[in-house]
C-alpha cells in the first residue's frame, strides 16, 4: 500500500525491532503487492541516525522523488525501512558541531533527547532519569562521573544481551573482554575527562590537532561518552538488523518473486545495514543487483580482505561484495566532518588508543578508523574510482567496488545537519539508477 506522504508509488515500509524481527504484516503486503503492482526494480532505502518515522519517510520522499522523472520508463517500486535509531536532539548530529558548556539551570538531556533514549532503549526509563539527574547537576566528586558510566553500561547493555552480541566484532579490539569497547570500560574519570578535552580542541580549531583553547569540561566529556555509547549501541543494531532482518526478508522475496531486481540504498548507519544484508542473503539468492552506500558511517576497509595495519586479519564484510550481482557504490564526501574529524574517535571505543586527542583523519589512526563516507571504500583490489561528474556520464562497473566522489553535491547546502545528512541530490538519485542500470 503506498503511503499518502510519499511522493513515489508503489511504496512499502518494512518496520524492523532492535533484534532484525520484522513486522509481519508490513512483510506479507510487501512479498504480495510486489508481483501484483508489476514491480521490476525494487529500491529498498534504510536510514541512518533518527529520532522517528517521520524523519526516515521524510528523507526517502526527498531522496526518491526524482527517480520517476529519471527512469521514466522503468517499472520501479520503493521500500523504506525503518528500524530503532536515534540521534541527539540538543545538536546538529549528524554533522558534529559541539554545544558550548551546559549551564547549571539547563537541562543537558531536554525532553527530546530523554524522549528518544526511551524509544530505542525500551524498559530503562529509571535509567535514563538518573543520567539526566547527574548531568544536569555536574556534582563535583569522581564517584558522580564513576556512577554516570555505569548507568551508561546499562543503558546500552555492556555486555549486549541477545542476538546484538554477535555484531560487534568490527567495533571492538581483538581480545578485549565482552565485546566491550574502550569507552566503557575502567576509569570513567579519565574517559570523560579525555572527551572533554576532545570537545574542547574541536571547538576551538574545528578539528582534533591536540591543543585545546576551549577550557575542557568534564560533565561535557560525560555528555559526549553517553552520545558515543548510544551510536556505539545503533551501529551494533544496524549489523543484527541487517543480517537477520533485511538479509533474511530478501531471500523470502527471491523465493516469491525471483525476478524482481533488488537495489539497496543506505545512509549513514543505514549503509552499514544493508551492507550487513548481504551476510543474511540465503545461499545462490542472486536478486540483489545493486549496493549503493551514500556517507556510511562503518570502516573504510569493512570489504578488505587483508588489513593494512595487520595483515593477519580481514575486514568485516570481506568478500560480501560478491553476493551482489552488479556493482557496489560507495559515495563518499571530504565535506563530511562527522565522519572525518569524528569518526576516528572510534579508535578510544575500540581500546586501541591511550588518548582521543590528535585524531585527525590524516593520523594514523585517522587511517586506521577512517569512515566509508569520508574517503570511500580502501584496501579492496581492483576498486574503481569516479568523480561524481564521470561517473553519471559512463557507465558503471557492472562488479566489484565502486567509489564515486560526491563532494560537489554533498558539502552542506540547506542540509539542516550539514554535509553528512546532504544526500537529497537529483545527481545521487542518478547514481543509484546507473549502479543497477535501471532506465
């Protein structure tokens, strides 16, 4: 059934719980209307960072509009997935612009942000109500900060419970104990104090180059460790969502409707979901024609099969690529901040790091954690690489990995988040039809 606010048609959702369970109902519409509204083409959009439906089916109107327009002869249908995310509603992230200090009288949490962490952390409400308590009053003593992050181990289920638990191994480093990234274990004095002194540096200069003007403020740190343990939580959500939800939902449409052609699309943390689709994919399911990435928020060498930094060791989604029967795209900005400054900060999730400060894309460790959506795919032989202008004027690999650079199109615009929410291109939409080679 299309949706009323949608400006293409025939259009589905498929709504998906922080396990990858579908909701049934929305299945079963999708694996009967697809056959009887004559569909050849099925776009399926997954979103990143978001605070509710509204904002997801927003994003896909816009972005999808111009596919009719584009194709106009192609026998398209559209999928929007929606799944538990969430982004702080106190800044503009996705595009990281810190807030000055919070002062004693304001709320650190308002009723957005504390509203959000209920929806996607269903049952901790007391939780919640007890981090917002210590940081809106910044008591003084290190057993306040000790305490805030162990609510915040609770809040995000260090170590996860279920099936999330299995999708955390490109987050963490190899050994540690639990799956549990740097952040969250040991001193939480020393890690706030750490992200403080982060904050302060990027607000001052705009990037981490290790001199901070800004005096650091150790309840900011804190603040910053609970929105970093919340998109550590999301990107272990998008991996379980993806592989056992849209990966698993996928073969059940090869099996109704073998000639559909799947092409899938995903922003942000949405890349990383319908990346982790592939995985899902029963064996000889050859539906999936296209993968097009657009700022993904997940490792740059995820498709690697060896590790610049330890050649021992391969990239998470190494190989997955060839499940898709066409190209994998990835479109990539040096515009995006929240991927290239911010990004990196992963390195102090993963324990690899003594400090977060000096981080910049450009260190070593820049390298090491860099994002797909800043510098595109690496480490993968035989990758292609346009610039937007080419690649919309040849035509596209027909296999292998794909990166197109899109920093004419994605570098701010009326984007309300910046550059890394600024995908709503005409020239976008574009290549998501070339990379299926839908006309």
């Amino acid at each position: 059934m299309a949706d009323p606010d949608m400006s293409v048609t025939p259009y589905w959702e498929l709504t998906f719980d922080a396990d990858g369970d579908v909701d049934a109902g929305q299945r079963d519409r999708l694996l009967d209307g697809v056959g009887k509204r004559g569909v050849a083409d099925l776009v399926v959009f997954a979103h990143g960072w978001n605070n509710d439906r509204s904002g997801a089916t927003g994003l896909y109107s816009r972005f999808l509009a111009p596919f009719p327009p584009l194709a106009p002869h192609a026998e398209l249908g559209y999928v929007g997935v929606l799944w538990p995310s969430m982004r702080f509603s106190d800044e503009p992230i996705p595009d990281f612009k810190p807030v000055p200090a919070v002062a004693p009288s304001r709320p650190a949490l308002d009723k957005n942000t504390r509203h959000a962490l209920l929806e996607v952390f269903p049952g901790r409400a007391t939780i919640v109500e007890q981090l917002a308590r210590l940081l809106d009053q910044r008591p003084d003593e290190s057993a306040s900060l000790e305490e805030f992050g162990r609510l915040v181990r609770l809040l995000v289920e260090v170590p996860p419970q279920g099936p999330q638990g299995a999708f955390t191994a490109d987050t963490i480093a190899e050994g540690v104990p639990e799956g549990t990234p740097g952040m969250l274990r040991g001193d939480a004095v020393t890690v706030c104090a750490d992200f403080a002194a982060a904050l302060a540096e990027v607000e001052t200069t705009g990037e981490m180059t290790g001199a901070a003007v800004t005096p650091p403020q150790v309840w900011d740190g804190a603040h910053e460790l609970l929105r970093q343990a919340t998109y550590f939580a999301m990107k272990r959500r998008a991996g379980t969502v993806g592989e056992r939800g849209l990966g698993r939902l996928l073969g059940q449409l090869a099996r109704t409707a073998p000639d559909v052609r799947v092409h899938l699309v995903g922003h942000s943390f949405g890349a990383r979901l319908v990346s982790f689709a592939l995985r899902g994919l029963p064996e000889g399911v050859r539906t999936v024609k296209s993968v097009t990435l657009l700022q993904a928020a997940f490792s740059h060498y995820a498709f690697a099969a060896r590790l610049p930094h330890d050649t021992r060791a391969s990239g998470v989604l190494n190989g997955q690529q060839k499940r898709i029967d066409g190209p994998l795209v990835c479109c990539h900005s040096k515009h995006d901040s929240a991927l290239g400054t911010i990004y990196p900060l992963a390195s102090r999730m993963a324990g690899d790091a003594r400090t977060v400060l000096g981080l910049s894309v450009n260190s070593l460790l820049g390298a090491k954690w860099g994002a797909l959506g800043y510098g595109g795919i690496q480490a993968v032989r035989g990758t292609r690489s346009f610039r937007l202008a080419d690649a919309l004027k040849a035509q596209l690999p027909t296999s292998g990995c794909v990166n197109i650079d899109a920093a004419a199109v994605v570098r701010r615009g009326g984007a309300p988040s910046g550059a890394h929410s600024d995908i709503c291109h005409r020239e976008l939409a574009g290549v998501v039809l070339a990379a299926g080679r839908i006309v």
